[in-house]
C-alpha cells in the first residue's frame, strides 16, 4: 500500500458528517448559518441538507414540491463545497423519520464514518416524541444550536436528563440570533412584501419566477 492510498484510507476513517433535516420550503440564510457554524466549530468535512418528503409532523400541510425544494437548495449551496444536498428521504417515497434516514446513511458510508445531527434548539425540546429516539442517541451525535438570547437553562437541564438516562452525546452550540424562517417568508410572499436578504438572492428569484407561495 502506498502512501496516498494511506493517507485516503486515513481520511475515509475519520470522515465527519453534519445532517440538517426539513422541508426547506424555502431555504433560507438561517439554515446555511446554523451549517456553517456546525462545520466550522466541529471541524466536518461537510453538511448534508436532507430535504423530507413527508414529514410525520407536518402531514396536513401543504409542502412546495419536492423537486422544487431539491433545486432551491441547490441554488443556495452551490457556492460551498463542503455543502451537499442529500435525496434520501425523497426517494424513499414515504414518510421521513430521522432513524431510517440515519440508518441507510450509515449502509452506504465507510464504517469509519461520524455523523452528526444539526438541529435548533426548538426541534429539540421533541426529540422523545421521534420515532426510536433512544436508539438515535445510540447511533448518532446531535448538535443543538441555540439562541444566545434565551434563557438555556431547562435546554441544559433536558440535555443532562437524556445524557444521564440515555447515554445520549448531545453537543450544544450557542448562535446568535436570526429571527428568520420559512413560514415568515412564504408569509411575506403572500402578502406582497420584500424577502431580499432573508434568503440567497438565486432562490429569491427562483420563488419568483416559479410564482412560489403566492397561493
């Protein structure tokens, strides 16, 4: 074995992978700031945007189309290398739990790889109500990014509950405050108000163009 196929085989063994799960309808410049953040602060060699096709606790909603949110996502990372969007769970046809998805990523990953759940502090305050959670924690790592502006104590007092009775490695990151999401943006929409600078100006354009969120 030479030395370039020691130094790839190194790489594979210590490949680190942050996911970001949602509908991503749209994507927006708080999603990419909270991947940022995870890469940078845990050192992963990259992020994997893994739009749901049917989110179990969003059933009754009207979601965008998936292939429209694959390409606006695609639109918003493409200046990033270590950002990739990931069709998994669209593919799968069928509601989108976390543990399936951690699973089958894991099947088609080196044995060497880590990887890392990236989710905000709010979707984590449910985690036990997600399908096998307490086998997640067995398998997977989370990363909670959460606001500097709130109060973290009963965030702090969850993550000691579930590390203690669990097992589970929960890493917390604090962010700073980007009062930005999707409903607001399809709101603006909707009701004829700008959306520049909330999201990356090609998906802007793209939710224009497509006439998205109008209806």
């Amino acid at each position: 074995m030479d030395k370039n196929e020691n130094s790839d085989t190194q790489i594979l063994k210590n490949n680190r992978i942050g996911i970001m799960g949602g509908t991503f309808d749209p994507v927006h410049y708080g999603h990419l700031f909270i991947a940022q953040t995870a890469l940078s602060r845990l050192n992963l060699n990259k992020v994997l945007f893994i739009p749901a096709k049917i989110p179990p606790h969003k059933r009754k909603n009207i979601i965008t189309d998936a292939d429209k949110r694959v390409h606006m996502l695609n639109l918003a990372i493409e200046s990033n290398p270590k950002f990739e969007t990931s069709t998994i769970e669209i593919d799968r046809q069928k509601t989108s739990y976390t543990i399936d998805t951690v699973r089958e990523l894991y099947q088609h990953h080196d044995e060497g790889t880590q990887f890392y759940f990236v989710m905000g502090s709010d979707a984590f305050k449910y985690i036990e109500t997600w399908k096998e959670y307490k086998e997640l924690f067995k398998i997977i790592e989370f990363i909670v990014m959460t606001r500097q502006i709130l109060k973290n104590g009963s965030l702090d007092e969850k993550i000691k509950v579930l590390t203690k009775e669990h097992d589970a490695k929960i890493i917390k990151i604090e962010i700073p405050f980007l009062d930005i999401s999707s409903t607001i943006i399809r709101k603006r929409v909707k009701e004829g108000e700008p959306i520049k600078y909330l999201l990356p100006e090609s998906v802007e354009k793209y939710v224009f163009d497509k006439k998205l969120y109008i209806d």
